[in-house]
DNA sequence: CAAAATTAATCAAACGATTGATTAGTGAAA
DNA sequence: TTTCACTAATCAATCGTTTGATTAATTTTG
C-alpha cells in the first residue's frame, strides 16, 4: 500500500536522523543505518538515489515544521517587549528535547564549510529564527524598555549559543551540572526550567531597567 | 636531526590540523593529509601510531599552553574574583580566536556521542580549563563577591556557547553582525573588543553586587 | 472472474574504490 | 654494524553503490 511506504520511508528518515546526529555524514555508513531501521541497505538508494539523497530527505521534512512554529512568534501586540523575549526564551527551552537530535545534526554539518552548498540551505532555515528575536529586541530598544548601548547580535549569540552548548556537548554540561542531561526525567523536570530561569534572569539583568531580580 | 624531526612533525601537525578542520575526522584521509604536508603515508603511522593519535597530538599541542595560561591567572592572589573572571573572558576571545578552525574541529567532533573513544579524551582535556574557570566563579561565590543564587553551570555554559556559537557559525554570525567575521581585520579590530566588552557585560551585570553599568 | 502481464518492493551478493595500517627494504648517519 | 628516518608496495577491512533474482501487489486482458 502507499500508507506502508510512506509509513517505512519515514521510519528510515527516523532513523537516519539519530544515526546521522550521532556518527556524523561521514561516521554514518549506509550499512548501519540501514541495519538499525530493520530494512535492506538497498533500500536506501531505492527510495533516496544516495546517502546525500536521504541526508537531503531529512531537512526537507523538517524545514516545513519549522516554518509552521514559527509563525505564532513575536506577532502578538498584547504583550511587552521583554515578556515577548521572555516567552521566546521558554518556546526555544522547551523544545531542546523534541529537536535536540536534529540541531545537533545541523550544528555539525553547517561547519563543514568546505564540502558542499547545503550550509546555504541550513543557514536560511535558522535565519528565520534569529530574525524573529532580532526584531523583539530592536522593539524593545526602540521603545526605551531595554538599554541604549546593549549589543543586540552578542545576546542573540548568547540565546542559542548557551542553548546549544548544553544540548550539543552533554558529555560535557553533564560534567559541569553534575547529571546526566541525557536522562530524560532531570532535564524535563530540573535542567529546563533551572536554565528557562537563569536565561531569562541573564538577559534581563543585561537588557532591561528596572533592577527586580525577585523572583 | 632531532630539530628537523620536531619540525616536520610540527608541519605535519598544521597541515592535518587544517586538513582535519576543513573535512572533519572521518572526511580527512591519511592520504591527503600525507600528500598535502608533502610525506609519506606510513610517516603519520611512525610518528603518531594511528590516524586518531595525530588528531589528539593536534590537541594536546594547542590545549595545553592555554591550561597553564588559566592556572597562573586562578592562584593569583592579588586579583579579586570578577577580576580574574574578566581576565579569563579576555585570554579566551583572545586565544580562540586566533584558533578558530581548531576551535570548529573540536566542536565538531565532540558533538558524535556515539563515539566515546574519541571524544571521551577530548572531553577530558577541555574539562581541565572548564573547572579552572569554576573554580574561580566559585571563589567569588564563597566571598561574597558574587550573588548567591547564581548558577554557575549556567555561566559557564554561556561563556564558552557564546563564543561556541559566534566561531562555528559564520555563516550565521556574519549575518547577524551585519559583516563577515572571517575577515581578519574586522574580527581583530571589531569583533573581538566587541566580544569581550561584551561578555564582561553581561556577566557583571548578572553575577556581581554592585550595578556599575556605565561604562 | 481468472489468467496473464506488468510493476513495485525487497533481498543477498558482489562491485570497484578507498580507508587506516603494516610490511619489507633503502640509504645515510652514528 | 647498528640505528634511524624514510619509502614503495601491499594488507585486510570497509565504504557507497549496483546488480540480478525473487516475491508481492497491481493492472490488463480474455
């Protein structure tokens, strides 16, 4: 049936994409993809023409979810500017578990500056990100709520940076927070809102004028 | 000679670091890291056992000038503890920096979890100056230079994935910059003050008593 | 409807190329 | 002579991909 072949298809994309974010482009052998989706290794070139084909495949179908969540950012008039951040810090937090493996993935590859044009592709994805916060924190600047002389593309490069260190290194925050961050109860439970509060509270000391550190 | 030796390892050393920084671990062969640094194959054997043991030779000769670096700065007496934070901040945006390829080679290859016997080892080492860094965010906690509740995981979380982000990104930083940070001047005169000023900034702001925003 | 023809899905096996590593041997220096 | 730096040739293993054959499903035909 054409369900059970999109169904499979997408069980391989699932698979690919751990595999991928785990071992790496090169790491990833067509052979132990293959191997730990349960399906032939032809398989792969049958339904995707090469190992660049399905690397390709698993952008292509994460590029359209992304689209969608971004859409209910920063569109709301109703609320401050710093509550906007606020609120864009927490989405960001809470979505580390559900993407993590494919921001590593993108992460990894997008330094890879030399092999191929697909780094375009990513950048312009995640540009659509930075740009919606960009314009909450220049709203919030214009509007006298933030400081004059803050440095509006290093606290950006703060927001994700801080994010991505945690996710993409856990052999090395879970050293320095003293947990495993894989475990997935503490960093539903303790790490994320632990790094919602710190997040928030940074930025905050940094951007905005009144000093309330309560709470 | 025993001098010629050590010099052509260390020309072995560059070239494979570049090598290894453009194409990654797995992309960069034995063969085109020989062939580029002008010798032969079963040199990079004899002089460094194994593929992986010229990869951690490239380490450990960048990691540890910068270990010793930090130990000097940490059991400084005369310095208070925000002072030698910021001198920490300054020698690491100074010295990355100038290593930033290295830096993405790192970052690259940590992130494949699945590949403990690698990445294991450069966790070790990078841990060294991670707890250096600690352990003087801690000093300025117990003296009461520092606020009480800070998280210092957080902290040094941001300190290294600001920096992290802006460094393995370009393509993305420069976009959020407004310039292409790998133009060497623009990242030596612009950036790289920038970064610092930065940085200090914000962790003064967050981390430290007294509210000396201007300036 | 049923038989035949066609297509799609899947597989084991093997392809040539490339990988990291090793060997045996060379020649010069000590 | 013994040691050392070095090379060309070669190793087994693995890589991504292709193949020819087989099965399952669908369509066409009578």
């Amino acid at each position: 049936m054409d369900k059970d072949k999109i169904d499979k298809k997408d069980h391989i994309l699932d698979v690919a994409e751990r595999v991928f974010s785990d071992l790496g482009f090169d790491g990833a052998s067509t052979r132990t993809i293959s191997s730990e989706a349960g399906v032939n290794m032809a398989m792969l070139n049958y339904y995707f023409g090469s190992k660049e084909g399905l690397f390709l495949a698993i952008f292509e179908r994460k590029i359209s979810s992304f689209r969608t969540l971004l859409q209910n950012i920063g569109s709301d008039d109703s609320m401050s500017s710093w509550d906007k951040l606020a609120k864009c810090i927490d989405n960001y937090v809470e979505r580390i578990i559900v993407n993590n493996c494919f921001q590593k993935l993108i992460n990894r590859e997008i330094t890879m500056t030399k092999r191929w044009d697909l780094s375009d592709k990513i950048v312009e994805i995640l540009m659509v990100n930075v740009f919606e916060v960009r314009k909450i924190i220049e709203e919030g600047l214009n509007s006298g709520n933030f400081y004059k002389d803050i440095d509006i593309p290093m606290v950006i490069a703060t927001m994700f940076g801080t994010k991505n260190y945690i996710i993409n290194t856990p052999q090395m925050s879970s050293l320095i927070v003293g947990h495993d961050i894989r475990d997935e109860k503490f960093m539903e439970e303790v790490l994320k809102p632990r790094l919602k509060t710190y997040m928030k509270r940074l930025l905050k000391a940094y951007l905005v004028n009144e000093n309330d550190n309560s709470k």
